[in-house]
C-alpha cells in the first residue's frame, strides 16, 4: 500500500489562482480530475491525500505559501509519490499533454516515464512528452514528483476535451495507470460504462422514491379535494374553509345568500369557488 498525494494545482481566490479558457478555470478542472483519481487509487488499496478536495479549496492567498503548503504538507505526511494536475496555457495555439520530473531526480522521471505514455494514448491529445523543471511543487518535495500539464486550456480542442466528464474521466485513468506501473500494481478500474451505468441506477432509483412520494401525495390531494367535495356547507363556520369564509360572509350579508327555513346555505364545495370566482370578477360589487 502507497502514500500519495494529490496537489489539485492552483486556487479559486488569491495569489495562485490558475489559468482561464473560454470560461473553463483551471483550478477547478485540476480539482475534478484529482478527486476521480483519489477515488481510483482508494480502489485499489492506495491511502490518499489531496491539498484540495473542492473547487473552492484554498491552500494559502499568497503564492509562495500556496506551493509550501502542498509540498510541505506532502514531506510531513512521508507520501511516498506527489502528483501535482495542472491545464496548460500559452498562446491558444498550441495543444497537447506532457508530464514534468524535478531535474535530477532518476525517481521523478521514472514515475513521469511510467504516466506520460498513458496521458497520450487514453486522451488522445498530442504527445509533448516528458519534461524536467524546477517547479517549486516537485523541487521541494522529498519523494518522487512530478507535475502533469493535462492539456491546453486556452487551446479550443484542448479545452472542450477538458471541460466534458470523459476528458476528465481520461485524465484521471492515464495518470492512474501511471502510477500503477510505477508501483508495479494491478489496474482495479472500474470501466467509464460501469461507473455511469452505476451512477444512471443510483439516480434512478432516487427519481423512482421522488416519484412514489409525488404520487403519494396525488392521491392524498384527491382523496381530500373528492371528500371536500362530499361535504355539504350549511353556515359561515369553522367548518367552512377559511379561504371561502370572507366572501360567503358578504354574500350572506348583502342578501345574495339566504339559507333555508332553518338558515342552512347548502353550499357544496364547487358552488363555493363558483360563487368567489364570481365575486373577485365584480359581479357581486364591493
């Protein structure tokens, strides 16, 4: 069983917030894709951390305490793997997937080596390969790190692959299996079919209790409207509904309503909306 820990890049306020593309914000993508592959790696036994679990997560406003924060946070925990999910931006031109190790680190790049070839052939997005930098995320770390740049934010393929569920979907799987080979561990992955197939039955068994409930209450309202219809209103009372008493108690009064010998009205419960209806439209006057 292994330590990782999942740096979503970036914050939704501060110093370190990500890129923008077409309204597409990078810190949030980096989030989503992360909490898919946290729930991957959980699956097969992995223990997991994450420096943002929600889109709005913050880590720290300023931006050299955003990145101590996460690497930081990565060395007390002993993670035995950092993976920090980035989108890439520069010109709306350019496009594809590549994967940074710190240079220098035999580790890092092992790890970068093991998940770029998997970003490429489940995103099916352009191979930029991999890369060494000195970002401070995987420089400071004491594990094998690296930073994976998913695809162009700024790019318009780029970015409507990453804005749908099956690009982020794609993203989470090639890193996943990256790190499975690293680890020289089984693939325990659940297919995107399996996963939506899944969720479709937990949402429709819950359309299904939301349906028996409407339907439920459908009747009861029926069965009161049938029985209020049942019932005969003799005088301006309690039993009589609210709504109907204020305007039943001026037709009384001004003569329209005079009951029988005894005083009864005999109003049913369709006379009595007849006789308001007519009254809200000026027949009666004031």
């Amino acid at each position: 069983m292994a330590k990782i820990y999942i740096d979503p890049g970036h914050n939704p306020t501060g110093n370190d917030t990500g890129a923008v593309g077409y309204g597409l914000k990078e810190q949030d993508v980096s989030v989503q894709i992360g909490v898919l592959l946290r729930n991957m790696l959980i699956n097969s036994g992995q223990t997991v951390k994450m420096s943002r679990e929600n889109i709005t997560d913050t880590v720290a406003h300023e931006l050299n305490a955003s990145l101590a924060g996460r690497y930081n946070a990565a060395n007390s925990w002993n993670a035995d793997i950092f993976v920090s999910i980035h989108c890439n931006a520069a010109n709306t031109k350019a496009y594809g997937c590549e994967t940074y190790y710190c240079t220098g680190s035999t580790q890092g790049r092992a790890l970068a080596e093991c998940v770029q070839p998997h970003m490429a052939a489940e995103t099916e997005r352009y191979n930029r390969g991999v890369k060494s930098a000195n970002f401070a995320v995987i420089r400071h770390t004491n594990m094998p790190a690296i930073l994976v740049e998913t695809a162009f934010i700024d790019n318009y393929d780029d970015n409507r692959f990453l804005a749908s569920e099956d690009g982020k979907y794609k993203c989470a799987v090639a890193i996943y299996k990256g790190i499975c080979d690293y680890l020289g561990i089984e693939y325990k992955l659940e297919s995107e079919d399996e996963l939506m197939s899944r969720e479709y039955e937990e949402l429709k068994a819950e359309n299904d209790r939301q349906n028996d409930i409407i339907n439920q209450m459908g009747t009861e309202l029926e069965e009161l409207r049938n029985t209020a219809k049942s019932v005969i209103y003799d005088y301006v009372d309690d039993n009589m509904p609210e709504w109907a008493r204020p305007t039943i108690q001026k037709l009384v009064d001004k003569g329209f309503l005079k009951g029988d010998e005894e005083g009864k009205l005999g109003l049913t419960y369709d006379l009595m909306r007849m006789l308001i209806i007519n009254d809200r439209a000026g027949v009666y006057g004031k």
